[in-house]
C-alpha cells in the first residue's frame, strides 16, 4: 500500500482538491443567483449549462489531450477554471454566468479526464482495487467536505468564488510534482445509442433518469431549502447528505443485486427511491436533511446498479466504450433535470421540485416492471460483477476498473462487491 500511495498520491490529492472546489461552486452558486433575485427558471438553466460545457469537453479534451499532452491540457485547464469561478463573483449577470457556466464545465471535464487517465495508467491488476477505492472515496470526501466551507464567508462576497478558485489552482501542484512520465492515452471509441438502447432499454433508461434526478438535486439542492426558509450554511449541510447517502447506500445496492438479480433490485430501487423523495411533501421540514441521505444513495445506487445491468448485456469487450456512453447520456439527463424541474418551481412552486423527482424515478420503476414482462431476467450465475460508480466524473474512470482478461484475477478486489 506504501508503494500505491507513493506514485498515485498527487494525483488523488489534486483530484480531491478538485472536487471539494466542485461541491463548493455548485452549492455556492446556486445560492448566490437566489441572494441576487434570478428567477428559480433562470437559476436552473444556468446551472444545467455546466453539464453542456462537460458533454463538450468530453468530446474535444481527448483531441487536446494528443495534441499537446496531460501537463500542458491540466495547467491550461485549472488556469481557466480558476478564471470562470472568479468571474461569477466579479460579474454578476445571468447571461454571462451562463457562458462561463459552459466553460466551466468543459475545464471541469478536462481537469478530470487528465487526472483519471494519468491514475489509469499508474495502475495495475493488483493494485488496482485499492486505487479505485481511494479514488471513490476521496470523491465522495471531496464533494461532502466541500459543503461545509458555505459558512467561511458571506455568499454576497467574493470570498469564496477566491477559495474556490484556489483550491483548483492547488490542484496542479501534485500533478507538477508527480514523478511519473505522462501517460499514453487511449481515446474510447464511442458506442451509437441505438445500439446501447437495443441492448439495454432499461440500463439507458435508468442512467438518463438519474442523470435528472442527481444533476436536479445537487445543482437546485441547496436554492430548494432556501426557498423553504433555511440560511445558505443549513441549505449547503442538505447537500451534503445527499452526498454523504450516495456514499454510503450503493454498497449495500450491490450486495442485493448481486444475490437477487439485478433488475429486481433496479425495480426495487427505484420504488424506494420514488417514496424517499415523494416525503419531501409530507415531512417536516427539518426532516428533509434525512430525505437528502436516502434520496442520494438510492439514485447514485441506481446508477450503478444500471450500468452493471447493462454489463450483464455486454461482451467484456465492449465495457468501456459502452460505458463512457452511458456516462455521457447520464450528463444529458443532468443538463435537462434542473431546466425542467425549475420550470415546474416556478409554475406549481417549490414543493414540486419533490413531485418532479419522484415521478422521474417512478419512471423508472414502471418501464423495469414492463420489460420483466417482456424479457426473462440474466440467471444471476451469469451477472457481471457489481461495480458502484461516482456520477461527478468523466467517462476515463472507466479504463481505471477495466480488467486485462489477459492477466490472473488478482483484482477482485476492484471490484467492491460487498463493500469491502
């Protein structure tokens, strides 16, 4: 282990840095466009315009990224994010946080895919299973903690559009600083949708439904309590118990798909997931912050449990590509989740931001139950192997869980069937 920590640790420290700037800035600016009188409409879409950035630099970073290699795409990239954050404190205009919000997310998808297809490449069979379980935690850690430095300063300031952008510009340092050469890098070749959809209908499905429905969450998560009458620190601790959930309840989702077969789990899921979220009507709401921890681990457990259903249909062959595409239509389902459930705020008011949410998973749960009818469930002898996956990430996570077939299974442990 002394050894793993020794030649990947830059590159988990800047990806941990990376997402505590992340978790700070979305909740940072959600609040800060309520404080500034944006319509709930237009607060929506100029954070769903984040994921637009992200599809595009999904698409063009790779093509950087063999032009002019990992250092220079990684440096130009946090230089540039570090700018668009400073920019949303120092301007304050709906239409330019709208453009920098597109940027933003195209430096964003960069700084990942830099920093996941370098670690990919520092890892091996038998360390990988310890790199993945490091590099999910310190996700999850990153996006939690991120939360909490709400109450460093004012969000009427410009404070903490300046920590944000350190924290990202700290990011490089580790990168600079690491010993190993930069790595080569594989391009995933893209897998049309037609042909994931005849696959797995109901994978595709359940991936863009909770691209909504995280993307609706963690992007409007924080403006909803804010409109209910909580203070922006109290808001932020609401998105970190979504966090904290998608964290945590995966594990256990994995566990139950891997004995009682996936697609009833994916039902079952998506049923508790409909309850959990449909309670945001009924509690009080100081309860909502335990709605948040189930609502998070329920749809970031439907996440992972859709993309192993779609394995289940998949040659191993065909796991990354078919993968990296399911992580780009769970990036649409985030771009359009608060575009629509912000309209619905501002047309049936606050409350039917729960209404919204409930129904897309409810979706879900109904289209598993009519494709149980129409097609008999994978034997689970035959499943593939559960893998519980972050949603704030590029597709080039992908390649850091690929097995080499050619080599003896050491990495079972990659896996994290269990949890362990």
């Amino acid at each position: 282990m002394k050894t793993i920590l020794a030649t990947t640790w830059p590159l988990l420290i800047g990806i941990f840095l990376i997402m505590m700037g992340h978790g700070l800035q979305s909740t940072l600016l959600g609040l800060r466009a309520s404080a500034e009188g944006f319509s709930v409409t237009a607060t929506g879409f100029i954070m769903s315009l984040y994921f637009l950035g992200f599809l595009i630099g999904s698409w063009r970073i790779p093509k950087m990224i063999e032009g002019v290699g990992h250092i220079r795409v990684f440096t130009a990239m946090a230089s540039l994010a570090s700018v668009t954050i400073l920019m949303h404190g120092v301007f304050v205009d709906e239409w330019l946080w709208g453009l920098v919000r597109v940027v933003t997310g195209f430096t964003f998808a960069g700084l990942f895919i830099v920093t996941e297809s370098w670690l990919n490449d520092a890892t091996t069979n038998e360390t990988r299973g310890k790199i993945f379980a490091s590099y999910l935690m310190l996700i999850n850690l990153g996006l939690f903690s991120g939360q909490y430095f709400i109450g460093v300063a004012s969000i009427e300031t410009l404070g903490l559009f300046v920590l944000v952008s350190v924290l990202v510009s700290f990011a490089v340092t580790p990168i600079a600083l690491s010993r190993r050469p930069a790595p080569s890098f594989d391009v995933i070749e893209p897998f049309p949708l037609k042909r994931l959809l005849g696959i797995s209908p109901l994978g595709v499905i359940g991936i863009f439904a909770t691209g909504v429905c995280g993307g609706t969450f963690f992007m409007i998560g924080a403006v909803v309590m804010v409109n209910l009458g909580f203070a922006p620190d109290k808001a932020a601790h609401f998105v970190a118990a979504y966090v904290l959930g998608s964290a945590i309840l995966p594990f256990f989702a994995g566990l139950l798909s891997d004995k009682l077969g996936r697609r009833r789990v994916i039902i079952g899921n998506a049923t508790l997931g409909t309850i959990a979220v449909a309670c945001g009507f009924f509690v009080d709401p100081k309860y909502l912050y335990i709605i948040s921890f189930f609502s998070g681990g329920l749809i970031v457990s439907l996440y992972g449990l859709c993309i192993a259903y779609m394995n289940d249909h998949l040659e191993p062959q065909q796991f990354v590509s078919a993968s990296a595409a399911m992580i780009l239509i769970n990036a649409f389902g985030a771009f359009f989740g608060p575009v629509i459930s912000t309209i619905l705020m501002q047309m049936f008011g606050t409350q039917s931001f729960f209404a919204f949410l409930a129904g897309v998973m409810m979706s879900v749960s109904i289209f598993g139950l009519y494709r149980s009818f129409q097609t008999k469930a994978i034997p689970i002898e035959e499943q593939a192997d559960f893998m519980p996956m972050p949603q704030n990430t590029a597709a080039t996570v992908i390649q850091i869980v690929e097995e080499d077939p050619n080599e003896e299974d050491e990495a079972e442990e990659f896996i994290i069937r269990s949890g362990t």
